[in-house]
C-alpha cells in the first residue's frame, strides 16, 4: 500500500474530529448556563445566601418556638424578606403564623402575579410534605392538619395531600385502637382485681366461720368431759360409801364356814365419752373381758367385741382400771376371778 495515500487519509479523520468536539462542548456549556438562569439562581433567590439553609433539614425545636408574625402589616418586600428568613431558618411551613408558606401565600394574596412566591412555594412543596408525614408519625394531629391544610392553598389538587390524609386517617385510628385496647386491658385487670379481691375475702370468711366453729365444738367437749368427770367422781365416792356399808354387814352377818361370792363392783364403772365420738355424735358399745385381783384391782383388760370398732375401746378399758372392786369369795377368803361386761356408750348419758 501506498504510506502515502495512508497519511493523507488520517489527516482528513483528525480534520474532521475537531468540528464534533467543538460542537459538544457548546452544547453541554449552553446546558450548563441555562441551568444557572432558571434552575440554580431562582433557588438561590428564594433560599437567599445569608445561611445556606436547606428546606429539607428538619427544623430545630428552637426554630419551631417562633413567635407569630403579623402579615397584614408586612409590605411585599417585608413578606419576601420574611420568607426568605424562615426559608433559612428551615421554617418551611410551620409553626404557624411564621413559616415561609404562609408568607409567600400572603404575598401572592397581594400580588398574584408573584414569580418568585408561586416558584417557592412549588419548589418546597415535596420539603413541607415531608415535613407534614413527620409530624403525623408524632401523632400531633392537630399540626398535621393544619399543615395539609396550607399545602391545599398551594396545589390543592396534587395526589400528595390525598396520601397524607390517608396517613393522618390510619394514624388516627390506630390511636384510638391503641386507646380502646388500654381501656379494655385496664377494664380486665380491673375486673380480674376485684374478684381475686372478693374470692380472698369469701375465702377469709368460710375460714373464720370453721375455725370460730371448731373452737366452740372444741370448748363444748371439753365441758361435757368435765362435767361427766365430777358426776363420776360424786357417784363413785357414794357408791363406794354405800359398798364399804353392804361388805361391813354381809362379814357380820356371814356364817362361821365363811362366804363365796363372785366379785362385787364398789363404785360406778362409768367412761368418759370420747371428745371425737361426742362431736361425731356416735353411739356404741364395748364387751371387755377382765380380772379382778384379790385386792380388788382390775388387770388383764381385753376387748372382746366393740361396735363401732376401736372407737370407744379406751375409754372403756381406762373407766375398768379406774374401777373399784370387792374381790370374789370362796369360803370366806379372797381369790382373783374373771368377769366380762358390756359397757353402753349413749349420748344420754352425758347430758
């Protein structure tokens, strides 16, 4: 190939290069100033220079304290100025009576034509949306709808306010669920609190009436018993009396080959009635088999029979050893005998 005729043809492409770079690069500088016109100054103008705030900054609690303004009595200008102040200070649409909103919808009040008000308020818009949604999730409902209320004067069409309207509604209602659902929950532990109260206190009650009547049951047994102890003992001192009189005599009176007799009682053989048995009012009777010694003393005590069974078989046996005998004769000279008794328990006895 001809080098030639190869330079020549490169020399044409570089040649034909620098009149497309040339044009690009007018094209994006063109771009780049009417971005400048009628994006970045406009913005620069509403935001103003002082402070370079931005409207989508959350605005600071002492931001939000500021006092109201009074815009019937602000000219134009003032309006602007204020504006552009809250603008810095990020008081894009609240509190209410200084924000940025309210002054430019003032100004456009006065002056409809505005450029620079309808261009603020449109480009903060989506700032002071935002803003509302923020304080419908801190469920200060009042602000919300005030707030959605001055976007409705900006674009009261705009899908946005639809949305958040939506928000405050569900946010709303699961308030008043969350609230309902504390008044239910404290109404239950309400509820639940008094019966546990009202069971204990019937509880307490059932329990003071058996114990009060466990210890009358307790204190009437207990005189029964020392009652019956002290009918015994007269009886017994009588009996045993009236015996030591009977035996004196019969000796006199015995005919020189002497007595046989079997064994004579010399006092009344009369139980105690078992505490449980008189509380139960249980009725019965014991056969005891027994020895009655020369000395007239009882050993040897055996039940025989009971009914009901191992119910009245101490006391029976404890009034035996307790009982006092003139022993059995046989021609005149004491001897131990066996003897078996039938001893009644009847409540009749201990009245």
């Amino acid at each position: 190939m001809d080098t030639r005729n190869s330079r020549y043809a490169r020399s044409r492409a570089r040649g034909a290069i620098k009149p497309i770079t040339i044009a690009v690069l007018a094209i994006v500088a063109g771009l780049a100033i009417l971005s400048w016109i009628f994006i970045i100054k406009p913005h620069e103008d509403i935001v103003g220079a002082d402070a370079g705030g931005h409207p989508s900054t959350p605005v600071a609690a002492t931001q939000q304290a500021a006092p109201p303004v009074n815009v019937e009595a602000l000219s134009l200008n003032d309006l602007l100025d204020e504006a552009r102040k809250a603008m810095n200070q990020q008081r894009v649409i609240s509190p209410a009576g200084n924000n940025a909103f309210e002054f430019y919808l003032k100004v456009l009040q006065k002056q409809p034509g505005n450029q620079t008000a309808a261009d603020a308020l449109r480009e903060t818009f989506p700032f002071a949306a935002s803003n509302v949604e923020q304080v419908i999730n801190q469920r200060d409902f009042n602000e919300a709808e005030r707030e959605i209320d001055l976007l409705a004067k900006v674009d009261p069409t705009n899908y946005t306010l639809t949305i958040l309207r939506s928000k405050l509604d569900a946010q709303r209602k699961t308030l008043d669920e969350e609230q309902q659902k504390q008044l239910d929950d404290q109404r239950q532990a309400d509820v639940a609190a008094q019966k546990a109260a009202t069971d204990k206190a019937a509880a307490d009650q059932a329990a003071a009436q058996k114990a009060a009547a466990d210890k009358a049951a307790a204190q009437a047994a207990l005189v029964a018993q020392q009652q019956e102890k002290a009918k015994e003992e007269q009886e017994a001192k009588a009996k045993e009396a009236a015996t030591t009189t009977e035996t004196a005599s019969a000796t006199n009176a015995a005919p020189a080959g002497g007595e046989t007799r079997d064994a004579i009682p010399i006092s009344t053989i009369r139980p105690r009635y078992p505490a449980t048995a008189l509380r139960n009012s249980q009725e019965g009777w014991v056969d005891v088999q027994y020895t009655v010694n020369v000395d007239g003393s009882v050993s040897d005590i055996t039940v025989v029979s009971a009914e009901p069974r191992h119910v009245f078989d101490g006391a029976a046996m404890d009034a035996l050893r307790r009982a006092k005998f003139s022993p059995a004769l046989r021609d005149g000279e004491a001897i131990a005998s066996q003897q078996q008794k039938r001893i009644e328990f009847k409540l009749s006895t201990t009245q």
